[in-house]
C-alpha cells in the first residue's frame, strides 16, 4: 500500500462497497507502470493520436505590448479534442482495458472532458456514459452533440446544483453498483486515491516536455510557472515538471467570478475550507453547516467547489502559490491573445494568462513565464459573447 | 452491559432481531420529522438512525437524496437535530440512536467535538458513510475516548478478510450492505444475502444488521432469520412522501412499522 495521503489531504473517503474497487484499481495502476508494454502503448498513442510533443511557443507580441517578462505558452490546445484532457483520458482508458473492463463512466462540467472520454472510448472500442450537469447539458450543447456524435450516451443529472459536483456525484453511485465491468474515468487530480495520483503521473508528460522546451528555447528553466486551477489537473501536470527545482515559482490560479468578496466564484483554496468531497479530504467551498456551496465562474471547466488534495497541501506547504483571477480579466486576456497572436484560449486557461499578463509589466523581459494554454476557445465563443452582451447592457 | 449490548440481548431472548430504522432528520421538516421518529419508536422500532442530511449524498438512492434536498431547503442543520435527538433520547432511554451522516458534515462540525456531545445528550453511536476501515482513525479515536459505538459497514463486495478485520475492530453492530449499489428499494436476491449474513456471523463476536433495499415485512422477515437487526431506511421516507395530510402518512408509517416489527420474529 502507498501513502494515500498528501499531509492531512486525500485519503479515500469512499463508501465500503466501493473500497474493493479502489484497491483493484491501485493494484492494476502499480502494475501497468512497472510495464514498458503499457508505457510504449501509451507514448504511441500519444505521439501519433494525440500529435505530442505539443509545442512550447513564445507570445513575442503579447510580451512585448505588456512591456515587461517574456511569456512562452505551452500549447495543449493543440491536442487532440482541443485540451490536456486527453493525455489522462487516453492513459486511464488503455489501464481500463488492461483490466478487462468493457464500459467507461465519466463525470464532466464543461464537457471536454466528456469528449475525451468519448473519444478514447471510441478509439478503444468501449462503451461509454457521461454524466452530466443538467444545467451543463444546455450550456455546452455543442460538446454533448460531439459525445453523442462519438458513441457516447449522456445521462443528465438534474439534481442538486445540476452541475459538474453533481454529475460527479452521480458517477460515484453508477461505478458503486457497476464496479464489475466498469470503469471510472476521473478527469482530475481529484477524487479518492489512486485518482490524484494517476491522473497527474499521466498530465507530468505536460511539465517534462515544457521543462525540457525551455532549456532548448530559452537555455534555463522559467521563473514562473502559470497554470489554472480547477480540479487541477493541467496546474498538477505542468507543475510535475519543475517540483524538483524550488527555484521556480509555481502559481495555480483559481475562478475568482464575481470577486472572492462577492461569495460566487469557485476558488476552493482562495475562499474556502478544508472538508470532504468525492472522496478526498481538501479545499472546499461550503456553507457554516458544511453543505457544499454552488459556484461560479464564467469558465465551466473551472467551476467546481472542491479541488485536487495535492493542491491543497501544496498551497499550505508554500511548494506552490494559489491566486485568483475575476471574470472580466479572464474574458481581457481571451480577448488579448486572440488579438495578438492569433490564438484564442479556452476560458479556463485564459484565466492563468490574464495572472502573467496582470504582473508581467513588474519583470524584465530577462524573466519567463510559462503559462499553460490548457485548451483553445472555440467552445466558448457563446459564453463570451454572451457575457460581453451583459456587461454592455 | 451498553445499551446497544442490551438492546440485542434483549431482542436475542425474545427471538426477533432488532427493528432499526433510518430516519432522514429534517424531512419534511424538523418538527415533522421528530413526530416521525417517535412514531417510529412507538410502532416498534430498536433502534434509531439519525440521518443527519448532505447535499451531496454519494450512497444514496433518490429516495433519501430529494428527502435530503427538502431537509436542507427546509433549514435542518446538525445543531438543530442533536437538539432533537436530545428530546428523543430523553423520552425514550431504552431505545438506541445511531447519529448518521457523512464526513463532511461531522468534520466541519469537528470530530472531537460531536464524540464529546454525542453521548452527553443520550446518543449511542455514529456512522459516517464515506468512512471505509483506511480513514476511520480520526473519528474511531474521539469515539473510543467517549465512549461512542462507530458503526462499520460491510458490502457483497469485502473479501472476507478484509470483513473480519473489520469485525474484529467493529464496536455495537456491524452494518451489512445487502447489494453493492446506493440506498432504495428494491427486489432483493435474498437466498445470497442469508448465505453472505451467515458467512459474517460465523466470524463475527459484535452482531450484525443487515441494511439496503428492504421495503416489505416479507424481505423483513426473511434476513430476521439470520441478521441480529435488519435495517430500513428508504422504504419508510417513501411513506413519509407520499401523498395526503401528514398525518395520514404518519399513521401509514405506524402500521408499516408494527408490520415490520411484528416480522422480526424469528421462526421456531
Ligand atoms: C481547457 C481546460 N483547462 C482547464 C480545465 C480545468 O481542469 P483542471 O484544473 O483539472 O485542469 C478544463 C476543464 O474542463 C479545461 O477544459
């Protein structure tokens, strides 16, 4: 048995009948990566289906409007399916297959993660059900048609806040009664362990590649690395990189909405409170009573009311700081590097932008920050355009 | 001798196995839900689960999960049924109660700080769902110190030794999942159920309750065969929301209580 703990973070905060399952699930996980078979498997797909590496690019424009550090992105949105997503999609979905399970299950708010699982189901030849938000099922229906187009089947929950913690809620109960021939497909660095674990050991090819990017490009490691935080998974996978060297700073930056002060947004480590969620005890967004509070934010993919326990250990230990970034500078910073460099971002990783772009004008352009660009935008010209009409009004 | 000890002693000289039903505190709302446990208790009931609602209810089936929502809508919070628990345990010293919730809830609330309440007020134990055998120390310590039963759990699916080591470790009664699967009701393979209660027996010194998916005074009957308590839960909310005043569902519980307690009877 591993340590299944970060500090007081993590564990397994799971129902008994679900604790065979877990074990299982360690047991096939600590197997498959002893096994080179799994990992050339892996490293294929990824090379040739996903089209890894994915490139490091310096944003020589932005940089230079905000006269100060130089900022290099990391491209995941060039991926397959549009988002880092599938690099754990793809690893959790062949150790699936490994195990001789037949049907994926998977939660999902946005619905990227949805797409990635549909997709590795397709790919794989396996069954697939998502669950989602009934309240997310309208507002990504470009997403749930792309599922619906790759085989899937989307079961919308319409229960509680009928959002992602819900449809998480909802895929917990499925495995419970289905764990024989199914598998969870988690698709963050959250949920009961081994979940945290896998799902950053499969997102660190992000941060190994980005590490060895930098020295090739700028011939040193970065000074800060940029990420946005919303279960955590992107933060956790480029963070892997560059865990061993305290020299560079790491910043998860997490949905402030409204504002922290406004009470709608979703930063779990900014505005919340330890508790116990899915599985794992870390930040959480709840209520004095601890009933688990509905979020906000103008990015899906960023509202969720917990967030991965190796983040929440890590804020406390200082191995990494966690910042928060409003609607309205996220939108900025969509609009900006669209503008600039041609490249439009997805809502969630405008977020950790609009943070490089909020300090950069404080740097020499000597210092580099590396921003994760977890996902293009296409999936979100409706919010922003429907958030500028708001603001307009 | 403990109370819950004494409960099953007793239940074991009268030949029945112990009657424990869940209740969801708060639902519809808490005064009616306090009428509803003692309803419960004077139809026939052992023993009592407070279930203390969460909004996100992971092992449970819709049943409890909408009786949750309305609970919370409705303004229930821990404070307000350890205060009703109080009440009840005061009118009723000889019946057991099991405060039942989920993490989330007894942590915010702080693990020490409910153990040290619990039995102040009359309470006998606490079970919290989502803590598995791996992760019960924080709580299994404060309850321990205080004199608190923690209730383990057992599904289909522990291997047994895993169950034994369990068992080993477990204090007033081991609850036995009938199904792998969330709570509700549902038609029960029974004949497997007995053959797994036996199974758990046979290695077992704390007695054992068999819960999940009974819904009738038959499915009742059957485990009371072999289980020291059977446990209902989901079928008895479902009376609760039914249709008509709240007294007519009240006194539909009541006789479905006295049915079931009637049928915990074992057969000479
Ligand atoms: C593009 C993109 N980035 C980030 C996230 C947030 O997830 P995580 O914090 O796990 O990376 C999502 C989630 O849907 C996403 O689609």
């Amino acid at each position: 048995m591993m340590n299944t703990h970060y500090g007081i973070y993590g564990g397994q905060y799971v129902a008994e009948t679900l604790m065979p399952a877990l074990t299982e699930l360690e047991q096939a996980y600590l197997e498959a990566k002893r096994d080179p078979e799994f990992h050339k498997e892996y490293q294929t797909l990824l090379k040739n289906y996903v089209g890894r590496e994915s490139p490091l690019y310096f944003a020589k424009r932005l940089s230079q409007s905000l006269g100060g550090a130089s900022i290099y992105l990391k491209r995941e949105d060039l991926n397959h399916t549009g988002a880092h997503k599938i690099n754990n999609t793809i690893g959790q979905a062949l150790l699936a297959k490994h195990m001789g399970k037949t049907r994926l299950i998977a939660e999902t708010g946005a619905g990227m993660h949805g797409v990635a699982t549909a997709t590795v189901a397709a790919l794989l030849g396996m069954e697939c059900e998502v669950f989602m938000g009934s309240l997310d099922v309208q507002r990504q229906a470009v997403n749930v048609e792309r599922m619906q187009t790759l085989g899937a089947k989307v079961n919308p929950v319409s229960e509680g806040s009928a959002t992602l913690k819900d449809a998480m809620n909802e895929a917990l109960r499925d495995w419970t009664a289905r764990f024989k021939d199914t598998f969870y497909l988690i698709g963050t660095v959250a949920g009961p362990y081994p979940y945290p674990m896998l799902v950053r050991d499969f997102q660190s090819v992000i941060g190994e590649e980005a590490r060895q990017q930098c020295l090739d490009q700028t011939g040193r490691l970065p000074d800060q690395v940029i990420a946005c935080v919303g279960g955590g998974s992107n933060a956790m996978g480029i963070f892997a990189g560059f865990c061993d060297y305290p020299e560079v700073r790491l910043v998860g930056v997490e949905a402030g909405g409204k504002g922290l002060d406004s009470g709608e947004h979703a930063a779990s480590i900014c505005g919340g409170k330890v508790g116990i969620l899915h599985g794992c005890k870390t930040y959480l967004l709840q209520n004095a009573d601890g009933q688990i509070t509905d979020t906000y934010s103008v990015s899906a993919g960023l509202d969720y009311p917990g967030v991965g326990p190796e983040h929440s250990f890590m804020a406390d230990s200082g191995e990494a700081h966690y910042v928060t970034v409003n609607d309205d500078d996220a939108i900025a910073a969509f609009d900006l590097l669209a503008r600039y460099e041609g490249i439009i971002p997805a809502l969630e990783s405008a977020h950790a932008l609009a943070y490089a772009i909020r300090i950069a004008a404080d740097f020499p352009a000597t210092t580099t920050f590396l921003v994760n660009l977890s996902g293009r935008g296409d999936k979100d010209m409706d919010t922003v355009r429907k958030f500028k009409q708001e603001q307009g009004a | 001798m403990n109370k819950l000890q004494k409960i099953f002693t007793r239940c074991c000289q009268e030949n029945r196995a112990a009657l424990i039903i869940f209740c969801s505190c708060g639902y519809p709302d808490m005064e009616s839900s306090e009428q509803a446990i003692e309803t419960a208790i004077n139809a026939g009931a052992d023993i009592i689960e407070l279930g203390v609602p969460f909004s996100d209810p992971m092992a449970d089936g819709s049943i409890i999960r909408k009786a949750s929502e309305v609970a919370i809508r409705n303004g229930a919070t821990l404070p307000k049924i350890l205060d009703m628990a109080e009440r009840l345990s005061k009118r009723h010293p000889e019946t057991g109660f099991i405060l039942f919730s989920y993490m989330n809830i007894l942590y915010n609330y702080g693990l020490e700080k409910i153990c040290r309440k619990l039995p102040e007020i009359g309470l006998d134990g606490i079970l919290a769902v989502d803590l598995p055998l791996e992760e019960k120390e924080e709580l299994a310590k404060p309850c321990q110190e205080n004199g608190l039963h923690l209730i383990a759990l057992v599904s289909p699916a522990t291997p047994l030794e895993r169950a034994r080591k369990i068992m080993s470790e477990a204090s007033g009664f081991v609850y036995s999942i009938n199904v792998c699967g969330v709570t509700g009701v549902r038609d029960l393979q029974q004949q497997e159920i007995v053959e797994h209660l036996a199974v758990l027996k046979a290695h077992s010194t704390v007695p054992i309750a068999a819960g999940f998916g009974i819904n009738d005074a038959q499915a009742a009957q059957r485990l009371s065969q072999i289980a020291d308590g059977v446990i209902v839960g989901s079928a008895f909310i479902k009376i609760l929301s039914g249709k008509g005043e709240f007294s007519q569902r009240l006194e539909a519980a009541r006789e479905f209580i006295a049915d079931l307690a009637k049928n915990v009877r074992r057969q000479p």
